[in-house]
C-alpha cells in the first residue's frame, strides 16, 4: 500500500497541485498502471519538462522539473513584418509557462505569416536564453528571404482559348519588372483558389457548361525563390439556349408576361451569369405584382448531340418567411443607423431575396468598407429569418497633395482633406485646394446623407475660384459664394434635388485691346440663383458604368434678388452597351438653352464649349467670336453629343490603360448684342471631330491623353490636336 506521496523538485508549483494530478493516492495499492497514467497526467499540465515517478519502500516518489518562465518574447531580422503583428499572432507572452511544443507551434504560425505575404524562403530559428530564478527570453531569427514570385503559369487542356488569354481571367499574374506596384505575382494559396473560381465563371459565361479544373498545382523551385502553377482543365462543349419556358403554380399569374425580363433567349449562347440574372429579373417581377413569397428554380436539360441546353424557370410559392431581426457587427466606427437606413427592408417585414441584394449593394456603396458579408441565418421560429451583417471597416479620411498638367488649367497642385464618414455618421466632409497656373480655387464641402433621419440628402458649399480667361476671351474672373442644397429620391433610380446659390463673379484684368463686348461686360454682379435638378440613372455604376443609362434635366433660375435674371436649361444624356468584354460603347448628348428675364443674357452666364465637350477644339473654341480680336463670347444655345468605344490596349489588366475612339460633335451660337458694325461671328452649323485617345490610371495619378481632329468646322473656330490632363482630377 502507498503510505505516502513525496514530491521532489518543485519551487513555483504547489504540492498538493501536483498531488491532485495523480490517479494514486495514499492508501492506494501500487498500480503500475494507474501510475504510469498519473506520469501522463503531469505531463499534459504543460507545467514540467520533466517527470519522473518511483517507489522508495512504501513511498511514492515524484520527481519534476518545472517549465521556466518567460520573461521576455523577442524578434530579430524580421524587416517587413513589424514587431506588433508578429506579437499578436504568437502564442508566447511575458509571465506564461515556456514549453517546446508551444515554440514550434509559433514558428509554424511566423512561417504562415510570412508566406502569406508571398515569402516562402523565410526561416525562423528560435533561441532560449536561460536567466536565474528559471527564467527565460524567448528570441526569434527571423530570416525573411525574398519575396516568393509566380515565374510561370501553365494551362493543360485547354483548346478554345490559349494560355496568353487565360492567364488575363485569373487573379494571379506571372512574375514581371513591371508589377512592382502590385502583388498579384506573389504566389497566395487563398488566390489560387479563387483562381479556380475565375476560371469556372469565364467558361460557363461562354456557354461551356461541362467545364471543370481538374487540378492546380503549385510547385516551388529548387532555390525557393519562385513558383510553377499548373492548371489542369477540361473544357467540355459549348452549348447554345435551346427552348426557354416560365413555368408557374401562383394563382392569377401569367407566365407569358414574364418572359420579357429574361436576360437569355432561344439561339443565344449558354450563359450561367445570365441565368442568375433572369432568376433575380423574375423576383423582382413576381415581386412588384404583388406576390411576396416566391421560389424561382432553373432547370436545366442537355441535349449533348445537339449541344443546346433547354431551360425551364419554375416559379413557385415559396415559404412564408419574416424577417426577425436585423444584426450588425464589426462597425467599431461607424453607427449602427448608418448602415440600418441603406437596408431596403426591416424587422416584420416578408424576406425578399431581392431586397437583400440591393440592401447589400447600397451598404457597398457607401464606401466604408473593405468587405460586406450579409447572410440569412434561421430565427426562433420556422417561419422567422435572421439577417446577419458582418462589415470590416476601413479608412474613410484622407490627405491628398498632388501636382499635375492639364491642357486647359496648365501646372497644377492640389491639396485636398476629407472625411466620408464624418464621427461615424456617414456625414460627407471636404476641404480642398487648387492652385494652378491658370485657376485657383478654394472649397468647403458639408454633406448629410440622412437629413433629419429621413432620405433626404442636404448639405451646403462655400467656393473662391479665380480663373484666367486672358487666351480664349481677354478676361480674368473671380466668383466666390456658397450654395444649400437638398435631394430625394422618388425611387431606386429617380432623384429629384434643389440648390440655390448666392455668389459674386468678378470681370476684371480686361486689356484695351479686347473686345468691345467684353470690356463693356466688366464689372461685378450678383447673383441669386435657385436649381432644380431631376435625375434618371439606371447604370451599373457611378464610378465605371459598363451599361445602363442616365438622363438628367437642370433648371436655373436668377432673379430672385441680385443682378442678373435669366432661365436656363440644360439636359444631359449617357448611354453604355457591352459590345464584348472589357469593351463599351457610350453615347452621350447634351444641350442647353439661356434666356434672359427682362435684360439681355451676360456674357459670363452664356455657354462656352470645347475642350472636353468636343475634342479637337480648345478651350471655348466652338460659339461666337468677336471678328477683330478673335476672343470668344459664348452662346445661349448649344449642343454636345459623342459616340465613344472604349477598349483595352493589350496591356497588363493591372495597368489599368484603356484606350478609346469617339467622334464629337457640337455647336453653340446665338446672341443679343448690338452689333452695328457686324463685328460679331455666329452660327449654328455643325461642327465635328474624330480621333483616339488612351486613360491610365497610375499609382502617380491618372493620366489621360486624346488626339482629336476637327474635320467640320467655321473658319473662326480654334481647334486643337493634342490634348493631355494629368496627375489630378478631370
């Protein structure tokens, strides 16, 4: 029998600690075996690094060698990774328990790091320096190596489309001088999976419905300096769209009607984006007529000897769901109303899979935030849903100093300072300035999105812009003033917004050989101005439209006080088509008409086009010009309007350099001078100009290039080929 327990040995853990491991207790028979698992007991406390456990007669003798303690974790040679975010990943701390196996599992987790960061040469060696009192400094050296490149991708199986073409569809990018603003070319095994996933997405929108990736593979080289990827792929055939049905059990519903929102028809490639767009069309269809719960399923049915695909949409009751509640998580920042108000649904209401997706996309739209997850989970009954929002923040302010040329403004600098979510409530702040060769300008922006809580955007502008206008109408002008505004949307699409507007604008630095028009306009007026602005827009995006539309008609209207009293309008029009991927064709149109109320209409208020509204012209070079000095007085018509095809140019996606062709055209004319001694050119006619031009958009700024020949033209027109813009906004 086990008289009594003696242990050996220990300085910071208590006796009775270690006794109450052990399965023998005094009074207890030896037992080997409940012995050896009382070693085994000791051993997982991770508190020893060594046990040992022997008899002496009839006393059990148990033998430790404590753990030492850390004192301090420390890391060398580690350049690209700092010292904070390789602390908050090691499991190691100051004051815990030193064992082995948590010093390899740290170097495993340092390595991670690393690779993830496209250093697959990096090594970790770590170094125990033992102090007194059995303490310890944990020191890790780190060697970071180089970066870990892509120096070759590889397709097998492939017919229909070679490597060179594939390659552009994938995320990862072979290794090049050029990408050394970009990490594209760092080998990430969380990219290559979503490689696969590109790759799937590109054949089923070109109708290959059988496609699959076999295998990918990544192999690094002897030298560990870079990696061979390998993708193995079956293409399967191309399918066409053969019989396309709606089908339907809902009481009252047609299924003929519906077939117009389709985005496929019979004869038309397979395209599996299209399908899940005529799903989301059908949704919203069946949805506006008043049907809350549906189900829309596809089915699909080859025909392999013919290669066409028969799809058939089954819309059906679906289940009757309301939404519980709505959770948000991971906004440490921003408020929680914020996000809520973008939601096109709220608790009670019935779950539309609809609504959902253009919830999620409005809350992208807000721009602050890396990632958006939103996702139906079930409630606390089978007929309540739960809608989890899961955001990850990121910066909203920002800084920006930059410098740049434009044909119009000359040299430039701009200093810019703003906050897109002002203290977390989505308010829009911007302080900015513009200080070039031929402008300055000096800009306070406040805008709140959510006006008293209601959908209501409100916001106001205080301006100064100085502008030389020596070159194209012998004047300088300075305007300075401030503006309210306020807008609401009608619907998704329709907005409707009014602004008014009290400035000053100053004529001055008139030389005495300009015309005698524009020295009798110099001076200074008021102005009291109130806009309506009605707005259409079905685009894809407002950054980079791909398709859609957009109309927008504005009204001016001076008078109400100050100097001048006129109307103006102005209508605007943009039209995208994909022609094919990554190519667009654009037509736009604008035109506008000024009439003065009870006074003749001031020259600065008149319409002055060129530039960018008709390439190959300059600057106010299209509209009426004085005959004797040739300066440029404007129009109270004109029109604007271009067709554009914009295209890649072969170029490395990362580059982000498109190139286009347009043709514009253009006119303005039309005054209400007194000119006796018929010193004035005007006319209507149809002016028109053509050529090519290329946008790059680099880590310096975008650059932006057009070279445009006026083929149509009057004599007195001043036209330009070359036209460049760089390094700021245009």
């Amino acid at each position: 029998m086990v008289r009594d327990i003696v242990v050996e040995g220990a300085q910071r853990t208590e006796t009775s600690t270690i006794q109450s491991y052990l399965l023998i207790q005094p009074g207890d028979p030896f037992d080997d075996a409940r012995i050896d698992r009382s070693l085994k007991s000791l051993f997982a406390t991770g508190l020893f690094a060594d046990v040992s456990i022997s008899r002496n007669g009839d006393q059990l003798v148990v033998k430790v060698v404590e753990n030492p303690i850390i004192n301090r974790v420390a890391f060398e040679g580690n350049e690209r990774i700092d010292d904070k975010t390789l602390e908050a990943e090691v499991a190691l701390r100051p004051r815990t328990i030193y064992t082995r196996a948590k010093v390899q599992s740290d170097v495993t987790r340092i390595l991670t790091l690393y690779r993830r960061s496209g250093r697959f040469a990096a090594t970790v060696e770590p170094k125990v320096i033992e102090l007194p009192q059995n303490r310890v400094d944990v020191v890790f050296e780190i060697q970071e190596g180089d970066v870990t490149t892509v120096e070759s991708i590889k397709f097998i199986g492939n017919k229909e489309f070679d490597d060179s073409e594939l390659r552009t569809v994938i995320r990862t990018k072979e290794s090049a001088w050029w990408r050394f603003f970009s990490t594209d070319d760092t080998y990430d095994p969380d990219r290559l999976s979503l490689d696969r996933e590109l790759l799937r997405r590109f054949y089923l929108r070109g109708g290959y419905a059988d496609f699959r990736v076999v295998s990918s593979v990544a192999e690094l080289s002897p030298d560990r300096e870079g990696f061979y990827l390998v993708f193995t792929i079956e293409e399967g055939e191309r399918y066409k769209v053969g019989k396309v049905d709606v089908h339907t059990t809902l009481k009252g519903l047609d299924p003929t009607q519906l077939k117009d929102v389709l985005k496929l028809a019979p004869g038309d490639w397979y395209d599996a984006d299209k399908v899940e767009k005529s799903i989301d069309a059908l949704s919203d269809a069946v949805g506006t007529l008043g049907y809350a719960f549906v189900d829309v399923r596809p089915k699909l049915e080859r025909n392999r000897e013919a290669h066409t695909i028969d799809l058939a949409f089954d819309i059906n009751e679906g289940p009757r769901v309301f939404i519980e509640r709505i959770d948000i998580s991971g906004n440490t920042r921003t408020q929680d109303r914020v996000i809520r108000r973008e939601f096109r649904l709220v608790e009670g209401d019935a779950f539309d899979a609809a609504k959902l997706r253009r919830s999620r996309q409005r809350i992208q739209d807000l721009d602050f935030f890396e990632k958006v997850n939103v996702e139906q989970v079930p409630g606390n009954a089978p007929d309540r849903a739960v809608i989890k929002v899961g955001v990850e923040e990121k910066s909203t302010g920002s800084l920006s100093v930059g410098a740049g040329f434009s044909t119009g403004t000359g040299i430039l600098g701009d200093v810019s300072v703003r906050e897109r979510n002002f203290l977390g409530r989505g308010q829009d702040v911007v302080l900015s300035a513009l200080l070039g060769q031929r402008r300055k300008q000096a800009e306070l922006s406040f805008t709140e999105p959510y006006f008293l809580d209601r959908e209501v955007s409100a916001g106001f502008d205080g301006f100064y812009i100085e502008t030389d206008r020596q070159s194209e109408s012998s004047f300088d002008v300075r305007t300075y003033g401030g503006d309210l505004r306020i807008g609401y949307p009608w619907s998704e699409a329709f907005t409707e917004s009014w602004k008014y507007t009290l400035k000053s604008s100053e004529m001055f630095n008139v030389p005495s050989s300009a015309s005698i028009f524009v020295q009798e306009a110099q001076g200074t007026e008021t102005y009291s101005e109130i806009s309506h602005i009605a707005a259409y827009d079905k685009r894809d995006s407002k950054i980079d439209p791909t398709s859609g539309y957009l109309a927008k008609l504005v009204t001016d209207v001076a008078g109400l006080g100050g100097s001048v009293a006129y109307m103006r309008n102005r209508i605007e029009t943009d039209y995208y088509y994909p022609v094919a991927e990554n190519w667009v064709l654009s037509l736009s149109g604008n035109g506008g008409i000024i009439n003065g109320l009870g006074e003749d209409v001031k020259l600065l208020d008149r319409f002055f086009i060129g530039g960018n509204e008709v390439r190959g012209f300059k600057i106010d070079g299209i509209g009426p010009r004085d005959r004797s000095t040739n300066d440029a007085l404007g129009g109270e018509y004109f029109y604007a309007g271009s067709v554009q095809l914009a295209f890649p140019l072969g170029f490395p996606e990362e580059f982000r350099i498109k190139g286009r062709v347009f043709n514009d055209v253009g006119s303005s004319w039309k005054l209400q001078e007194n000119d006796p001694n018929h010193l004035i050119e005007d006319s209507s006619s149809l002016r028109a100009s053509a050529g090519f031009g290329m946008t790059w958009v680099s880590p310096f700024g975008p650059l932006g290039v057009d070279i445009g020949y006026a083929y149509l033209k009057e004599n007195y027109d001043r036209t330009e080929l070359f036209r460049l813009n760089f390094g700021t906004r245009f």
